[in-house]
C-alpha cells in the first residue's frame, strides 16, 4: 500500500517536474544551525 503510494505520486510530479529552489542564504541556513547546536549543547 505505502509503496504503491509513493509509485502513484512519483509518476504525478514526473508529469509535470518543478526545480527546487532555495529560498534562503546560505548564511541564514547557518545562522539556524547554529542556534540548534548552541541549543542542543546547553545544560538542562
């Protein structure tokens, strides 16, 4: 059922393909991985 699924929706997007396109920098993806590390490294 589930790979049926994922067969059903890949032959969908192959009629009709978008390009992914980042939306965001490169320093606003690192400004977030950032804070998750300085986040996940604090003492609870």
């Amino acid at each position: 059922e589930l790979e049926q699924a994922i067969y059903d929706w890949l032959a969908k997007w192959n009629r009709d393909p978008q390009p992914f396109v980042w939306k965001a920098t490169a320093d606003v993806i690192l400004d977030k991985v950032r804070r998750c590390k300085e986040l996940s490294e604090t003492a609870h």
